[in-house]
C-alpha cells in the first residue's frame, strides 16, 4: 500500500508541475500541421514472403521484398514517431528490376511484387483509422524504357522524339528531351493527357488516397499542371499536389506554384541543410536566409517540403561520416531544426536508426527494425513536441541570434512562443536575449532536455552544451507552488488519517 501511495505521488507531482499547455482549440487541420515519413516501398518491410518474386537482398538493384503489407505492419511504429503522413514512392507496375517504381508498365495496376490492390486500400484505410494520410509518388513525364506503347503503332505520336537534354536552361530541352533515357511523354497530345488525367483521378477513387507527389515537374509544361490540378481537385477536397522541381533558385521553382501545384519540396534546403548541420561549427544563417527568400517567393512557403536526404542523394550519415562526425549527434541537430522550423517536415525512412548509403542505389538499402532505439526515441520527442505545439507548425520565424553556428530562433502563435537553441558549434555556449527579443518576468522551460532558463532583471542566458539543441516554451515563472504545496500537504494529512483509523481498526 506504501509503494502505491509513492507512486501515486510522484503521478500527482509531475502532473502538478507539467507543462501548462494552453487549451487548443479545435482547429481545421491544414497540411502545413502535416510531417511526413518517406518510404522507398521495396526497401522497408516485408510483410508478405508470398510476394517475394526474383528477390535478391545482396543486390542493390533488384527488389528486396518490401512491399505494402509491410508498411501496413509498422503504421503503428511510424505513428508513435508522431508522424502524421506517409509518402510512397510509386506502388505502380513496373518492367523488370524496376524496384524503385520510376519505370512504370501499367498506370492502372499495383505492381506485383509490392501487393495487391485490395493491400494498398487496406493500407490506406488502415492509416486514416490512426488520422495518417497517404501521398502517392505519380509520375506523368515518362514511362518505363521498354513500355508496350513504344512498339504500338497507333501510339506512336504518344512520345516525343528521342533525344538527350544536352542544355538544362532550355526549357524546351528539358521538357521534350528523355530524361535518362527514358520515353517521354508527349502531354500536348490530347488522348495522351487525357489518359493521365483519368489514370490520377482514377487512384483517387479507389483508394482514398490525400495526394500525390508529382516526380520530375519541371520536364513538363506548366499549362499540363495547371488542367491535372483542376482535375484530381474534383475528385477529393483538400488533396495535395507535391511537387518536385529540382532546382536551386526558389523563384523558378515557385513559379510552378501559379499552376494549380500547393506544395514542393525544398532543394534550396537542402542543400544547405546537408552541408550546415553534418559538421559542426558552421554558421545556420543561410538556412534562415532560405526561409526569407520562401517567404517572399512563394504563395504557401509554409507547405515546402523540407529534408536532410532522399532516395537520390547521399544518406545524411555518410556526410556526416565523410566529416569524421558522429551521425546520430549531426541527425539531432538536424531534425531538431528540420521540425521547429517552417514547413512540413519529410523524414526519409532509415534517418531514425542513422541508416548509411552512398550514391542511388546504396541510399536505398533494406531497413533494419533491430536496432538502438535513441534516435527513434528522439525523432518520437520531437514529433510529439511539433503536434503538440501550434507555435512549431503555424507561427513565425526569427533569428534572435546566431554567431559561428550558436543559433536562436523564436516561434509566435496566437498566445504561445517557443524558442529553439541549436548549438552547431565544438563548444559550450552561452547567449544572452534581452527583454526587447523576450517578454520578462517569465522562464522558458525545455521539452527536449529539460532545461529551465529563468529570467533575471537583465533578460536571459541560455546555456548549451557543444553540438545540442533545446526546445523551450515562455511560461509564467513557476516559483513557489503554492497550491501544489497546500494539496501536497492536504494529501499527506489524509494518508496520515487513514493509517491511523487502519491501526486502530485492526486493535
């Protein structure tokens, strides 16, 4: 009975001494609250050995079993990281070694190896009963190298001429040109367009799917976004259209905004991102400089889709690993900004368990679910600190400090203003704000470490150990709980009354 009166009082002290989050209103949940987990369907989890047809793990560019029952397996594992979506890349039927699904044989059929599509509407309901949705990788620039349309006499003006992109600032190059090869599509065609559009909204209706990341955008002509967006839209309200522009100026990227496109992911994050947080000592102003540039260009900066690395760029930890770091310490850092920053955070699969790989395809590697748990447990802190905080997902965004990598950011919505600290440097920091950056007569209280930074008649000193980071919310200073000591007391008597009556009760 001891034992669970303790117990019942360490409940009742942390509760009393929680974080006295504001009552948030129910609110219409937008995309911008959405932070995606990114799956390569092949390579994640093979739930169903059924399925397993000219599978060969040792080598990189044949399928290793993953497949959509897989995913249905570990909805669980992705939800407890606090992830809200899942992003897949293509499940559609693909030739021969198309593990991938960039090469795609029938828009109308899930591919063998992955399932079935019984199993890709089970995994879409499965996830939208624990409020996931579920982005679809669409490819409508090209198709597989050995489609049967090419040998189709009937489609043979369903292909632009084959030829190379030799000048990439040739937007008419880029666009008419097969890009690695691979056919590309002529969407000025109208029977071809029209194939594309029925084939989207096609998946939409029979699924229930919540979007689709559009691959290779920019080797399509805008007017073709413009009537696909219309389309799909009619189909489900409030589906999202992701799009990748692979480029590194935001305002040609942005353009494609104007096309009926809500979304894209980041490149310009990226590539200071990878560069700025897989060593230390390297200042984070650019990346704040690439949030004014998304600011100013973009209609909807706060839907860009930011990473650390994807399924064609180097893993993160061999950066990392390149600059002699350690990769768990760099991804710390890295998610800690990737998630208290504007925009929807995407989360490539395997960053959790600080998964290496090289060049495509070596970034593409079978997921190992048998391993340290610290990262999972710091991704899961963070997921549930952005869900939990409007502040993280809607408000605005300032620098209060930065020098040689020590960075200060400040986050306000509505009542609520979180203060993100990442220590990007070799060594302990310090940083003093002052009343005109924060409201006085207050403290900010950590989510990530549990530091407490209260103020004084000067401001504030926030403290960081090398190559850390905090989350901090500004709250009323604690002080003396009066109340808690009160019940804390009243508590105490009434146990003691109780063992007495008990002691007499038994005489």
């Amino acid at each position: 009975m001891r034992k669970q009166f303790i117990s019942f009082l360490a409940m009742f002290f942390l509760l009393s001494f929680a974080l006295p989050t504001q009552a948030e209103e129910k609110r219409e949940r937008k995309w911008q609250d959405e932070s995606v987990y990114f799956i390569m369907v092949d390579r994640f989890n093979n739930g169903n050995p059924k399925n397993d047809y000219e599978v060969n793990v040792k080598d990189p560019k044949a399928y290793h079993g993953g497949d959509l029952q897989g995913i249905i397996d570990k909805l669980d594992y992705i939800k407890e990281m606090g992830f809200t979506a899942i992003w897949l890349t293509p499940v559609f039927a693909n030739e021969k070694s198309g593990y991938h699904g960039y090469w795609i044989e029938d828009f109308y059929k899930v591919e063998e190896h992955f399932g079935t599509l019984e199993d890709l509407k089970r995994l879409v309901k499965e996830a939208h009963k624990r409020d996931m949705k579920v982005i679809l990788d669409f490819v409508v620039n090209h198709t597989g190298y050995h489609h049967p349309w090419l040998n189709d006499p009937a489609k043979k003006d369903w292909f632009h001429e084959k030829k190379e992109i030799f000048n990439w600032a040739d937007q008419s190059e880029v666009e008419n040109g097969w890009l690695f090869g691979l056919p590309d599509l002529a969407q000025e065609n109208p029977e071809v367009k029209q194939y594309l559009f029925d084939a989207a909204k096609w998946w939409i209706k029979e699924t229930d799917i919540d979007g689709y990341r559009l691959d290779t955008v920019k080797h399509v002509p805008k007017w073709f976004w413009e009537e696909f967006s219309k389309e799909v839209k009619s189909v489900k309200k409030d589906f999202i259209l992701l799009g990748e522009v692979w480029h590194d100026d935001p305002r040609y990227i942005a353009d494609y905004g104007k096309y009926g496109i809500d979304a894209f992911v980041d490149y310009p994050f990226y590539k200071e991102a990878s560069i700025i947080f897989s060593k230390p000592d390297q200042s984070l102003e650019p990346l704040y400089n690439v949030w004014r540039r998304n600011a100013a260009f973009y209609e909807q900066p706060y839907l860009l889709g930011t990473f650390l690395d994807n399924h064609d760029q180097v893993r993160f930890t061999r950066l990392a690993l390149q600059n002699r770091q350690n990769p768990t310490t760099r991804i710390k850092l890295g998610l800690t900004y990737l998630f208290s920053a504007p925009g929807i955070p995407i989360m490539y699969y395997g960053t959790e368990i600080a998964m290496d790989g090289g060049e495509d395809p070596d970034n593409r590697r079978l997921m190992n679910f048998r391993t340290d748990k610290e990262l999972i447990e710091y991704v899961s802190k963070l997921g549930e600190l952005r869900n939990k905080l409007p502040s993280l997902r809607r408000g605005d965004f300032e620098l209060l400090y930065e020098k040689d990598g020590m960075a200060v950011f400040k986050r306000t919505f509505e009542n609520e203003t979180t203060v993100i600290a990442i220590n990007n440097t070799s060594k302990t920091q310090k940083v003093h704000l002052d009343e005109k950056q924060l409201a006085p007569n207050k403290e900010l209280r950590g989510l990530l470490a549990g530091d407490l930074v209260r103020s004084d008649k000067d401001g504030y000193d926030i403290i960081l150990d090398r190559e850390t980071s905090e989350i901090y919310v500004l709250a009323p200073k604690s002080g003396l709980n009066i109340p808690f000591i009160s019940a804390l007391v009243a508590v105490y008597g009434a146990f003691g009354l109780f063992l007495y009556y008990a002691r007499k009760q038994k005489k």
